[in-house]
C-alpha cells in the first residue's frame, strides 16, 4: 500500500510541478501589474512604480526566465512571493485556507452525508410520489445558479428578520456586533455561519442525492441483489448489504474529491456571505493583476487535488474487496 501510493504522490507531484509552472509562466506574460498604477491620481512616478515591481519581481522588464528562476528558488525556502501592492502571499494563502475551511467544512460534509442519504432512499422509491417530488426540487436547485440560490436565501432570511423582530441570521461577513452575554462570541459565529452553510447543504444535496440514485438504481437492479432476495434476505438487508455498499464505491471517489478540493469550490458562496476565505481570494488575484497571487491559489489547488487522488483511491481500496493496491 504504502510503495503504490509514494508511487502515486511522485506522478502527481511531477504533474503539480508542470501545472504550476506552466500557470506562472502564463500569468507573468499575460498579466500585466503595472496598469495598477496607470489609473491612480496622482500619477505615480515610473521610476517609483518600476523599483517596487522590481522589488517584487513582477517587472516586465526583468526576463522571463530571470522571474522564473528567481520565483522557483523562493518557493524551495517557503517564499511565494509579494502582491503588487506588497501583500505576502504566503500569509494570504494561509489565513484565508482557514478561513473557507470554516466556512466549507460542515456544510459539504452534512450535504454529502445527506445527499448519499436522500438519494440511496429515493432509489428504493422510484417513480413514487417521494421520488417524483425529491426529483423536481433537486434538479430545480441544480438548474439555477448558486449565487441565485445564495441571494434567495439571503431575501428570505431578511423576511424571516423583520417578521420577527430580530437578527436571527446574519450573512455578511464571519464576524458582526458580539454582544454582552456568555459566549456571545460564538454565538456571532454561528450565526453568520448558518445561512451559507444551509445554502451549501442544499446545493450538495441536490447534487449528491442525484448521483447517489442513479449509482443505488444501477445496484438494485443487479443480479447479485436479486439472488440475495430470491435466498430469503429481507429487503432492507439486501439494500443495505449488498446494494449501497456497491453503490458507494464510486460515490467514495467523489468525496474524496469534493472534501479535498472544498477550499476552492465555492468562490461564488464566498462572495455572496462575503467570506474572505481562498475562492474569494482567487478571484481577487486575477482582478487585482497578482501574479504570485494566482500562481499560489492553482498550487494549493493542485495539492487538493493531489490529496484526493490519493484519498480516491484509498477510499475505493477499502470499500472494493476485489480491489488490491499493488
């Protein structure tokens, strides 16, 4: 186990390298950090502008493959690098890291567990009113955007506020006016956590729960699972034994995914709760011409996904017996 997956890690870090660099590569030719300062009143003096890109080696007027080299070495002592406007990358990578796994962590977790959940029941119910009505809402949430979804529910929990004369949901920010009471702190958190963390709950659901029943179908209607209820198995047992167990095989390579790569997968709910967290930060990055920026958040991405490849495939190793990692 341990040789197959040092194996793997050394595939997939050979390919982050390619990625990251070929990102670089790209953002330092085609972004270009000095219109930052073309737009600013007062004009700022070129020869100011052109020492501090230097300084952060983001001038053009630097070769290629001098930034690159100069970068490269800078990453192997933990350096990624400045924002044009001086910000350390590094720093930003890591606090804003935090900050979405704050935000993302309950929310894809319960919307998987119940997605897997809602869609392995609805299999076992096909074409009954259950199944007919959990299919229309799941596929009406798939089909509209989430940030329509995440401004739906932020009208609704304005409704909700005025209606009774309170500020039960808060959805700007992390954080908000604590008050004066025991752990009122963690309170404002909760708080400001619980509308976006429904709305992710409701769109991985929808999602998951459609993946899920197709995958429980596909099982149900398997031979194995129909000797195992001609033998006398009851139908809950055979379901559960032998018809999810299947179905969650390839469900596990899904999730091993989505939890990895959490970080980054919902830019849109960052900008809509306005969480500082790693999405938003992308976004930020290529607005704000950042080329370190940029290069930072595909590397962290490409290690989340690095991380569930490996998790994939452990995943499947354990619930496949037939399968054996060589």
């Amino acid at each position: 186990m341990l040789r197959y997956i040092g194996k793997r890690l050394l595939n997939y870090v050979v390919l982050l390298y390619v990625a990251v660099s070929l990102t670089y590569m790209l953002a330092a030719t085609q972004l270009n950090p000095r219109a930052l300062w073309a737009v600013r009143q007062p004009p700022v003096d070129p020869a100011i502008v052109e020492a501090q890109l230097r300084q952060y080696n983001l001038s053009e007027n630097v070769p290629l493959l001098e930034r690159y080299w100069t970068w490269f070495t800078g990453i192997l002592h933990g350096d990624w690098g400045y924002s044009p406007v001086g910000l350390n990358v590094a720093e930003q990578v890591s606090t804003r890291m935090w900050v979405s796994l704050r935000l993302l962590l309950i929310g894809t977790l319960a919307g998987i567990v119940m997605g897997v959940a809602v869609g392995a029941w609805t299999a076992t119910r096909q074409y009954k009113v259950s199944d007919r009505v959990i299919t229309a809402l799941s596929l009406l949430v798939i089909s509209t955007p989430a940030f329509v979804v995440g401004h739906i529910t932020q009208i609704l929990a304005i409704m909700f506020n005025n209606a009774t004369g309170t500020r039960f949901f808060e959805f700007i920010g992390e954080t908000g006016e604590v008050g004066n009471y025991p752990f009122a702190d963690l309170v404002d958190r909760a708080q400001h956590l619980l509308l976006p963390t429904l709305v992710l709950i409701l769109l991985e659901v929808a999602s998951m729960s459609r993946i899920q029943r197709n995958l429980m179908l596909d099982s149900l209607g398997a031979d194995y699972v129909r000797t195992a209820r001609a033998k006398g198995l009851p139908q809950r047992k055979a379901v559960m034994k032998h018809a999810l167990r299947t179905a969650l095989i390839p469900t596990g390579t899904y999730v091993a995914f989505a939890v990895a790569t959490m970080f980054v997968g919902a830019t849109f709910t960052e900008r809509i709760f306005n969480f500082p967290g790693l999405g938003q930060y992308g976004v930020d990055a290529i607005t704000h011409r950042d080329v370190n920026g940029i290069v930072a958040v595909t590397a962290f991405s490409g290690v989340c996904v690095l991380v569930g490849a490996v998790l994939s495939d452990i995943m499947v190793a354990i619930l496949d017996p037939r399968v054996r990692l060589q």
